[in-house]
C-alpha cells in the first residue's frame, strides 16, 4: 500500500514538474511573439549596417551595435573577445562574358572568396564543363592546362532537405580552384549553389589548400541561368571563349571580435551553456538570413529569459562568433579561450540555417546527452517543432569540447534557404518577422529546459 | 507450428506492402521535383492570367486554360460542370483620409467583396473605434447612429496556427457591416486581416445578411499601417472625420464553371476520389498562393499518377471549383451534381492554404476513416510531414457528403500566409518552387495510399 502511494506521489510530482515546464515555454512564446526585439535588431543590422564580412566597416559597426544592445538587457557581463580574422576584399564588380565569334554575351559571376585576381584585363580561355572533380584527371593536363575549367553539377532536386545537396554540390565551389589549377587550368567558372534558375551568382569560401601561391587561379561563381546559358553554348559551339574579370585581393589579417554575454548561474555558475550565431556574413548583400537571423535569435534567448525573469541555474551565454564565412576564426578562438579558462560547457547551441519557420533541432552528443534531449521533444510538439534528430549542429560550435556536452543546432524549414544564401537577395525583405520570432521562442525554451 | 509460419507469412506480406508503398511515394516525390508542371501552370495562371474574381474575364481565362491544359495529360475525361456565380465589381481604386480640422492623411483602403458603394463623393462621418462586435450594443443606436464603425481587434500573436488568429478576427470583416447598420452607421472600416504592419488592405468576404437593402452600408478593409494611424489619431481627436469613397457594385449573375478531370477506377470505378482548390481568386492580385498554389498542386497529382504509369482502382478526380471566394457556389454545385448522379465519394482533399512547404494534413471523416488515415502518418515522416489531425479541410468539399467519405486538407506552413492573404502582395513572386511542388508530391502520396 504505502508504495503505490510513493508512486502515487512520484507521478503527481512529475506531472507537477512537466506543467511547469509546459507553462514556461508557453510564456516565452507568448513574450517571443509579442514583445520581441530580434525583428528590431535585425532590421538595424540589415539596413543600418548591412554586409559584414571579416574585417570589414561592417563587421566593426555589427560589433558595436550588438554590444551596446546587449548591454541594455541587464546582463552580469558583456565583453569582447578578440580574434585575428583574414581581411578578403572583392574590389571593383566582377564582369564576365561569353564570346562566340565577334558576339559577346554578358553573364552575372561574383569572385569566390579567397580567390586570387584575374590580370588587369582579364582572363579569355576556352572552356572544359565538368559535372565531378573525379573528371579532371580523366580529361588530364593534355586537355585542361590553359583552360577555364567549368563546374556545372546542378543541386540534386530530390533531398527533401535542402542543406544535403548543398552538402553534395559544395565540393565544387570549394575544392575547385585547387584541383583544376593542379592541371594548369587557368580559372574555373562554378556553377552558384542553389536549386533556383535566376541571375544571382552566389559566394562562399575557397580554398587553395597547400598549392603553392604561384599556381592559385581565379575562381568565380556563375549564375544558375548563366551556367545553363553557358553549357548550351558551349554544345553548340565547344570551342567558344570565356572571358571574366575580378580584382578580389587578400589583405593583411585585422583585429576583430566575438561578442558575448551571460547571464551568470545562480547554483552551477561553473557550468556554460552558450546560445550563437556569427556575425560576420558574406559582402554581396546585407546578411539577413546567414546569420543575421542566428545573431538576434540568440540574444532574443537570453532577452526572453530576462522578460519572463528566469534565474538560470547554470551561466547561460550568448556568443556572436566572427568569420564563420572565411576562416572559423570565432568558434576556434572561443573554444581556446575556454579551454584557458577551463570553463566547462554543458550545452551548446547554434542557428545558422536562416530565420525560416523552425521545424526543429539537430543534436551532436553522447547517448546520454542524445536522451535527455529526446525527452523534451513532445513538450515542442504544440509548437510544430518535430525534428529532433541527430545531425550537423552549427560551424561555430563545432571546435567546442567538454565532458558530457550537448550540441544543438536550430532546423528551420530549408526550402528557401538556397535562394537568399551568400547572394545579394539575401536581405531584410526575405524575413518574416513571426517565423524569426518563432526560432527564438524554440531555443529560449530548449536552453530553459536544458537548464534544468 | 504451421501458426507461426502463417504468422511469419503475413508479416513478411506487410513488410513487401509497405515497401512497395514506399517506393512509389519516393518515386512521386522524385518526379514531383524535377519533373511537375505545376510551377510553370502557375506561372501562366498568374502572370498571363492574373486576377481570377468569379464572373471576370480572369476566370473565364482561367477555367479554357486549365481544361486545355488537362486535356493535355491523357485523362479518360475532362469536362466543365456550369454554375451561376456572383458578379461584384470594385470599380475605380477607393480613396480615403483622416480629416483633423484642415489636415488631410491618405490611408490605404479597399472594399470589401459585396460591399455596396458610397455615394459618389464618398462618405465623411465620425469614428467610433471598437475592438468587438459586442461592444455596439453597449455603445448603442445613440452613440453609433450617423458614424462610421472602426473595427479594430488585430490578430491574436500567441496561436502557432496562423489561422487560428485569422478565425478569431474574421467575424469583423464578414459581419461588421451587417451589425453596425442595424444601430444606424453609415460605413464600416475594418483593420486588415493580417499579422503584419503594411500598406495594404486585405479585401475578403462580407455579408450583409437578411438585413434589409436599404440598409446596406459601404464597408471596406484599411490596411494595419492605416488602422494604427486611425487609432492613435482618434486618441488625440476622438471628433476626427473619416472619408472614403468606393464605386463598386453587383452585377447579374453570371455563368461560370468549375474544370474537372477525371481518371476512371480500374476496380471500382463507381466509388470516387477528388482532390481540388478554388480557380477564383480576389481581384487585387494573381491569387498565386490563394488558390493559384491549391489548384495546380491539384491538377499536378493527375499529372503526377500518369507520369509514373499508376493505374488507380477508384476513379480519381480533380476538380477545379469556381466561387470559392464570394458565394461557395461551384463546392455546393458539385454536391448537387454528385446526389444527382448518385455518386460514391469515398476521398475528398483540398489545397487551399497557400503553397508553402507542406507541414502535414487536417482531416475530417468518422472513427474508421480517420484509423485509416493515420496509419499511412509514418510514410509522411521522412518527407518532414508530421501534422495528421483533425480540422478543417477545405471549403469547397465542405458541402460534399458521403457514407464513409474521408476529407483531408494540406497544411502547409501558415506563418507567411497572411502577408498575401486577398491583397495585392499575393503574387508569383512569393511562391517557392519546391514548396509547391513538395505540397503536391504530398497530396499525390496521399491520394496513392488512400487507393489502395
């Protein structure tokens, strides 16, 4: 008798302790969709300040801002964390053509970041399309050496998740320049990394890898429907000329920072959840979903967490990492200064998938820590949250280590991403204010239940 | 021993079954992404066709293009079904201002669908603000006689459902002018129903009831910008003039069509499945996600059983309704026509919430029929379905009744919805090709299972 009655007690406690948390994250929606200021900070950052690659005005100004509104919030702490970030510049537009005979025809391309210049007038080449890098070494010197090499595999359509054929086309844009140029390609052209047909070429990172510095060659993106202009081209006539022009240079490395601040915990205050994005993005347009949205979401947590006075039990930063797009210098000097510090990090979490309606999280951990997290999924249910899985978490986070640490990475819908991503159309316009606000009030809830 | 044999038999059947199943809805999915037409459909129906109000020129458009367009994918039928329909008009663009003392503001309006005119000069009167349709019998004939009734309750934030929000603030727009008439208004403005603050009003549906003709009150919808303004200038000068002036009217009733196409039951031909959205739209725009998105997701799940060779036992329809938006005359047409012909429907589905990524199904049907539909839930899951619950499915199939008659309606993701909703903004521009496209694998999938 007495032991139905303790577990009698036992289920009605733990049916009091899920109400609670219920409650919880029912008021952090409600203060998220009605009294938030992530829409706000982000259309400052968007509009106020725009692109904010590393080392740049921007990313000075988008360092200042973030601090100054952090520090209206009432946090124990707000600091800079400084870090040596890579300096790219893009120079003058870029310009390229088509030429078949006499007639030439314009195309929309944008220098990859990290490329080298072409010369002052240019580079005219013929043109090799390629669809796998595996190709190149088939096609052999004999055929690629004074060549443009042309990367033109499309984004598989079939992947319901949009980030897995980014995942397979990247290598691409990546790798490109580096092997075409073991060849003696000349410059190679890659096809932009998104599903749409439109005109907007798309940046990223590229890298030469350990080729020596006299064998790095030009290295643009294509539009979509500049690269399918170009392959029927190229079919009609094999032996057309490309010509494109870029003046991107590498300058001297420059003093940045991470922006952080935390709330301190009141039982654990040595163990450190953290909550980011990066604030640095691509140059061509104002960042607004890459990471603009990941950056307000993340200080929208620790501002929720303050509006509904939650005490947390254990230190709760929120981390604006830099260079996330041409480096990772951020999330690497983040985690040696823990490792210094000898913090201990519990939990970790990262949006930088875009402001999109959230439809879940991706985790990294041990099974333990994979459980725990597991436990939570149905309190997100009446949110239409419902992907909880493993998967790639966040760049940033990723050189982060501790015992038992927990990973998570905000899962928005992907569909739209590849539209907006490293392109100028990636802007303000592009956001809707309720599902960013929505991405906040889901990480507020799984920090605060993580907390407990 | 035999038990267990016969037993491993079954099991070893449903696992084929379910594989099989499997398989062809990767195979829908695949096909939907790279080889439907609905997005081109679209295309066409928005921007070569445009506004589609019933009894326009649009809708003529539209009905001898989609039938011409189904009689392009080898279907066993394709035929019109005549229904009278409603003939309102909105004439010239409406203006309105503020008035204070000589001070003049411009602010965006828009009549409401049934709405009556102004008299030719407009109508200038003072406000009366009210947030609920209850608050007029408070305020009374004395107060309300003479003026113009403000309805301005905005949309609910907290519900994750967008239209959750939207079905707790439509009662102003369908029924405020109605109930301010019969306490002596002379016009009703009503804030827009969206979640955003924006300059454009959303126009939409209204009924004046069984109120007499003579009392007929011009009502039109303000934008959320226009209606903050109203609101706060009311708080500094509650005796402001309100003018605004609108010329549209109702004509005849005019013939009209909803398009169907059919596919003939290889087994049981007598029993009928119908998947549809509405071809009307509003007159502000193209009606791209409303119900543009719901009408070629429709036509693309024929398209799509064809495409891959898929025999189906019942008959299969789809069915383009006309009148969805002001009179529901082609939903109640079809019913009609059903009960006439004496036909079996078994399955009825609808696409009318936009064409964003699909979340999941609503379902309407009794206990058995919803067992049924909730098994297939699993299949949906690594397609990112999750939504399968009960609620409202669709408007036009509303009227359709049937023994055993299971209804589903596609719930694609509501946050952006309200952005577009009956205003101008709901273009061609704000679909997203594969949003489209995964809506209509998912209904094809569904329709498939439901076959068999």
């Amino acid at each position: 008798m007495k032991k139905i009655f303790t577990t009698i007690f036992a289920l009605q406690a733990l049916l009091v302790f899920s109400q609670e948390q219920e409650k919880m994250i029912r008021q952090i929606y409600d203060n998220a969709l009605s009294k938030s200021k992530c829409y706000g900070w982000l259309d400052h950052l968007s509009n106020k300040i725009g692109a904010r690659l590393s080392g740049s005005a921007g990313a000075e100004k988008a360092i200042q801002y973030t601090k100054a509104q952090l520090e209206t919030l009432g946090l124990d702490r707000v600091y800079l964390q400084e870090v040596m970030v890579p300096h790219w510049v893009r120079g003058e537009k870029e310009s390229a053509y088509i030429q078949v005979g006499k007639e030439k025809t314009s195309v929309s391309i944008c220098a990859l970041g990290g490329s080298v210049a072409t010369p002052k007038n240019g580079i005219a080449a013929q043109v090799i399309e390629v669809k796998h890098l595996e190709e190149l070494a088939q096609l052999g010197a004999e055929k690629l050496k004074g060549k443009i090499v042309f990367y033109n595999r499309p984004f598989e359509t079939g992947n319901i998740e949009a980030f897995v054929s980014y995942g397979h086309a990247v290598d691409q844009r990546y790798l490109g320049a580096r092997e075409a140029s073991k060849y003696g390609a000349v410059g190679t052209i890659v096809r932009s990394m998104n599903f749409r047909l439109d005109d907007f070429p798309h940046t990223g990172a590229q890298s030469y890898g350990d080729i020596p510095v006299s064998q790095y060659i030009p290295t643009a993106a294509i539009s979509t429907n500049g690269a399918e202009l170009l392959s029927k081209k190229l079919k009609e006539n094999p032996k057309l000329t490309f010509w494109f022009k870029q003046s991107c240079e590498t300058l001297p490395e420059v003093l940045s920072y991470n922006v952080i601040g935390e709330i301190k915990g009141s039982e654990h205050p040595e163990n450190v959840m953290i909550v980011g994005g990066h604030l640095d993005s691509w140059d061509l347009a104002d960042g607004a979903h890459d990471d603009g949205a990941g950056v307000v979401q993340s200080m929208e947590v620790l501002h929720l967490l303050k509006k509904i006075g939650y005490r947390p039990k254990n230190t709760i930063r929120v981390v604006l990492f830099m260079n996330e797009e041409n480096g990772g210098r951020g999330g690497e000097k983040y985690q040696a200064a823990a490792q210094v510090n000898n913090e201990n990090h519990i939990f970790a979490m990262e949006s930088d998938s875009g402001g999109f309606s959230p439809r879940g999280f991706s985790f990294e951990g041990d099974d333990e820590a994979m459980k725990k997290a597991m436990n939570f999924k149905s309190l997100f249910e009446p949110y239409q949250l419902h992907i909880f899985e493993k998967g790639h978490t966040g760049s940033d986070i990723a050189p982060l280590t501790g015992k038992q640490l927990l990973k998570a990475g905000l899962r928005p819908d992907s569909q739209r991403y590849f539209d907006y991503h490293h392109a100028a159309t990636d802007t303000f316009d592009a956001i809707n204010k309720r599902e960013l606000e929505l991405g906040a009030a889901a990480m507020a809830s799984l920090i605060y239940l993580m907390d407990l």
